[in-house]
C-alpha cells in the first residue's frame, strides 16, 4: 500500500501490474497463485486488496498481527541502555507499519487516525524505564497531550542527562582510586 502510494498509483489495474514486479521466487509464485483466477475487470483496489490478504496468508499465520502486537508490548521492544533512543524510536514506529501489513483483528498502528497515534505514542512511551517515563511527565505533563517529536527529544534529553552523570559519577571515581591512575598503573 506504501509502494503504491509513493509511487502515486491509486487505481487497481496499475497496481496489479506494478506490485507483481517487486517479487521474486516463492514470493512471485504466491502472488501469481493468489491472483490467477481474477479477469481484467476484476482488477480493482477492492481485489487487490483481497489479494495482498491471500498473498500474505502464505508467508505468517491468521494471528500474525496480534503476535506482533504483543512483541511491540513486551519487554523484548524495550529500550537498552546504551540503545540510541531516535534510532529506537525509528525502529519501533517501523515494526508499526509492519504490524498493519498482517493478517489479525488488532487496531492499525501506523495510520494517522487519532485512535492509531495515541496507541503508537503509548508504545513508544512505554518502551522506556519507568523512571524516564516518570520524569517525562514531571516536566511535560502527560504523554499522550504531546507529539511524538516532543516525546523523542524529551527523551533524548534525558537519556544525555544520565549519560552526562553515568561520566561524571566514574571519573570521580577514578580520580578516588589512585590520584589521577587509570587504574592500570599508568595516569588517565
């Protein structure tokens, strides 16, 4: 649907003429299997769409969204410590799309519908520590009256701010050990 939106292709029959083209192999067979039996006319988006579902259904299971839906909410989509948080950020919002490619009955994630931004601005604020999160809002407010731009520079900021004083706290540290030692013998 991306493709073809970026591609400016609104209309069925361009689209069933274009998508085959980005397929190879297996991929190809499956589309070729899941739009065999369609007629000219019966190249529409309403068709294709319903190809795209038969296409996917090859590749993952009737569930697959709602599997992805709870990997997104897991503690393996939680951000690391020494993870960059736009790059974390990015990823997230990524798995967002893809998420909305599957098969399943959970909300669309990556659309620009109210209901599917405040879910993606909740996953992305609550794949933080909560004590980020905490002071996310001491300072903001609540998250979910922000954009996500000003969550991901918040965030950011917090995270140099524990960073400043992660450095601060083990130089001071080095410097107790030994006057200005390494800690290997040798001067820092």
């Amino acid at each position: 649907r991306t493709t073809c939106k970026d591609w400016d292709i609104t209309t069925g029959p361009p689209k069933f003429r274009l998508y085959p083209q980005l397929l190879r192999d297996t991929a190809r067979q499956c589309w070729d299997q899941a739009t065999h039996h369609l007629t000219p006319g019966q190249n529409t988006n309403a068709h294709f769409d319903a190809a795209k579902i038969a296409f996917l259904a090859n590749f993952c299971e009737e569930n697959a969204r709602e599997k992805v839906y709870e990997f997104l909410h897991g503690e393996d989509c939680r951000r690391r410590c020494k993870e960059d948080v736009r790059g974390h950020i990015a990823r997230l919002q990524q798995l967002c799309f893809y998420h909305d490619l599957l098969p399943g009955g959970t909300d669309a994630l990556s659309s620009q519908t109210a209901a599917s931004i405040k879910a993606r601005k909740r996953l992305i604020f609550q794949s933080f520590p909560k004590d980020w999160q905490v002071r996310f809002e001491e300072i903001h407010g609540h998250f979910q009256a922000k954009t996500i731009a000003l969550i991901t520079s918040a965030m950011c900021m917090i995270k140099e701010r524990l960073d400043l004083s992660d450095r601060k706290r083990s130089s001071s540290r080095g410097n107790s050990r030994g006057g200005g030692r390494n800690g290997r013998g040798g001067h820092g």
